[in-house]
C-alpha cells in the first residue's frame, strides 16, 4: 500500500502474518537470546577488566611463562620448581585425566558386575548387592574418600614393613608401588608390530561379523586370531633383542626406589570414588537390564543358550540403549568429581592450579577460566564421542 505522501508502508495484514509466523518467531527470538547473552557477557568481562585495571592487576595470560617456584608431590610427566605455570597447569591436567580414566574404566566393570548381581536369583547375591547400592549411594562422596585416606591407607605400615606381593608389589603408607617398563630404541619395532596385529584383528573380526550376517555360521575367529598375532609380536620382540625390561622397586633407606608408585591419596581417592560411582552405575544396569522383555531371556534359553552368552550376545546389547544415555552423565559426573581429592592433598587441576598458583600469583580470574575450560572442554568431548556411539546403536526407524 502507498499513503497519501507516496511512501509504501507494510500493511497490517502483512505485519500480522510475520507475526503469526512461527517459523521467524522461532528464529527471531533465538537470536535475541544469543544476542541478550552476548550482551551480558561482555558487560561482565568489560567490568571484571576495568577493575582489574584500578588494582593495577591488567587482565593477561603473560603469567603462564612465569616460573613457578614450588613443588608438586606427584606427577607423570616430568616436572620440578623452575618450570613454568603453564608446565603446572599440564601437571594438573594429566593427574585429573588419569585419576578420572581408571575410575571410568573400573567404576564401570564393577558397575556392571553389580547391577547384574541385583538381578540374580540367588536371594544372598541379590540382597548384597542392593545393601551395596544404598549404603554406598547414601553416603556422601567427600566423606568416603577422607575416610579411605585417613582409616584406612594412612593407617598402613611403613615402607620397611609393607605389604608385598611376590616382592614385586608393595603397599605402605606411602602408596601403591609396583614394576614399570623400561623401553629401549629398538623397541620401536614392536609397536610397529603391535600396530599391525591390531589392524589385522580389526580385519579379521568385522570380516566374522559380514560372514555371520552373510551365511548364518558363527566363525570363532577373535581368540584363535589373538593368539597367532600375540605369538608374531613375541617373534618380533625376541629378534630385536627384546628391547624392554621391568624395574622393580627396591627398598633403598627410608624409601622405595625405582618402579611406580601412586601416593596414597590417589589411591584413597580412586578407592573411593570407583566404589560410590559402581553403585550408581550399577542402578543404571539393572535398570536398563529389566527394560528388556522377559521373552527375550525365554528365548534364548528355549534355543539352548547359555546364561551367560545370553546376557553378552541377547541382553546387554540390546541394553546398551537405555544404559548409555545416563552413563554419559556419569561419566561426565566422574570428571568433575575428581576435583575432590584436593580434600586429601592429591595434587589434581583444582589443587596445583587453583590454589598454590592462585595464591602465588593472584591472577584469580585468569586461572579460574583455564580450570573451568579444561572441564568444559572435556566434558563436551566426552559427550560428543558417546553421543556419536549411542546414535549409531540406537534403533533406526524406516
């Protein structure tokens, strides 16, 4: 339309249909919402850098090549005081990463092996394993794992008087320790060699599976195969002078020398949290274990399968689709709940980071956002990969 001026103007009729258009309703008020959080955001890091800059403290990462100046008690890789805060931020990471990996890996076998014990028939197993979930699950984490540190692994002898297991394995109050490889050059060798043995297993089993799907006949192709390439790795191990020896720790004065050793709060930590994470794994089984037909087990034991390839070949992996989604959160969960054992001393993310180097430098916000990204990050790329793995098992429709 054109007023009396020769102007065009949208009509009312054609402001009412952009109105009434949920699709550019949607889009618009998404774009608002980005735009209102942007905002926000940008008002609060403006500030934050203003009065920074009044306490003379300018906002900067420039620290990170600073040297740090003190110990940590415990780390993979190597470190000492005259190395940076970046080289402890990495120090941080790797300890976090690695107490979260063995609590995820055994958390879960034990989670599974419990929540399968809750669904026994035998009344003792099934009555166990329920007073394991709800005791563990009732008890809150902090409180376990100081308990586990200070009743239990503090309480262990000195290193002159330890536990020993074939004079290879040594449990005191100090820690855990135990033999560690020692690689030579030539050792490179049997990695190659390792490399291709896996990547031959990998062929023959996707190629068992297609021949399954194909003809019908079950292969037993992953044993006989694992066997034939572990010998053909050996082979090569030996006639490259067996490149790699074991150090086994020896008592030398007061101490352990030699080996690995985890202190004893990574191991009150790692008891602790694979315990209390087992048990809320363990429900998330069970549950996703009894969302299964009852047919499903009638059948397979009408065809003659054994309990036991009826739960690994029928049961689970049809499971797997209720089980995974929360064992996504649990994971996640298990990440963040590393954070405490800076409770005990175990010199993690939260610990080394944001406490002895906070103190030391002041640059509070700075190193709060690297804490907090680093648990970001990894949380969102355990998400992805599980959400990627859960898409590909769930059900196709059409």
């Amino acid at each position: 339309m054109i007023d009396s001026t020769g102007e065009r103007f949208i009509s009312v009729s054609t402001l009412k249909k952009l109105v009434y258009n949920s699709s550019l309703r949607s889009k618009f008020i998404q774009g608002l919402a980005i735009f209102i959080a942007f905002s926000i955001g940008y008002y609060l890091f403006s500030n934050i850098v203003d009065n920074l800059r009044q306490m003379e403290l300018p906002f900067g990462f420039g620290f990170i090549n600073s040297t740090a100046g003190f110990d940590i008690g415990w780390s993979i890789i190597p470190y000492d005081p005259s190395m940076s805060y970046g080289r402890v931020y990495l120090v941080g990471i790797v300890n976090t990463l690695i107490l979260s990996t063995l609590i995820i890996i055994f958390s879960t076998s034990l989670g599974f092996i419990v929540g399968i014990m809750r669904l026994s028939r035998n009344f003792l197993v099934a009555q166990l394993a329920r007073w394991y979930v709800e005791f563990v699950r009732n008890v809150p984490l902090l409180i376990q794992i100081v308990f586990w540190f200070i009743v239990v692994f503090s309480t262990l002898p000195a290193p002159r008087q330890s536990y020993n297991l074939f004079d290879v394995f040594f449990l005191n109050n100090r820690g855990v320790y135990f033999p560690s490889p020692v690689f030579e050059s030539n050792f490179t060798w049997t990695l190659i060699a390792i490399f291709l043995a896996a990547i031959c297993l990998f062929i023959l089993f996707k190629w068992s599976l297609k021949y399954r799907k194909r003809s019908g006949k079950h292969i037993a192709v992953f044993f006989p195969s694992l066997f034939g390439l572990l010998i053909f790795v050996a082979i090569v191990f030996v006639l490259t002078g067996k490149p790699m020896h074991w150090a086994v720790p020896t008592l030398q004065g007061f101490n352990f020398q030699d080996g690995f050793f985890f202190p004893t709060a990574f191991a009150a930590a790692f008891v602790a949290m694979t315990i209390y994470r087992s048990a809320t794994i363990g429900e998330m089984v069970r549950a996703g274990i009894q969302s299964i037909d009852s047919g499903q087990l009638e059948a397979a034991s009408a065809i003659g399968f054994p309990p036991f390839k009826t739960l690994r070949l029928i049961i689970v992996p049809q499971a797997a689709r209720a089980i995974l989604p929360p064992m996504i959160n649990a994971w996640l969960t298990t990440v963040k709940e590393s954070s405490l054992a800076v409770a005990i001393g175990f010199p993690e993310l939260v610990s080394v980071f944001m406490q002895t180097s906070l103190n030391q430098t002041g640059r509070a916000i700075e190193i709060v956002l690297m804490v907090m990204g680093f648990y970001m990050c990894t949380s969102l790329l355990i998400s992805f990969l599980l959400n990627l793995y859960n898409k590909r098992i769930q059900l196709q429709e059409g």
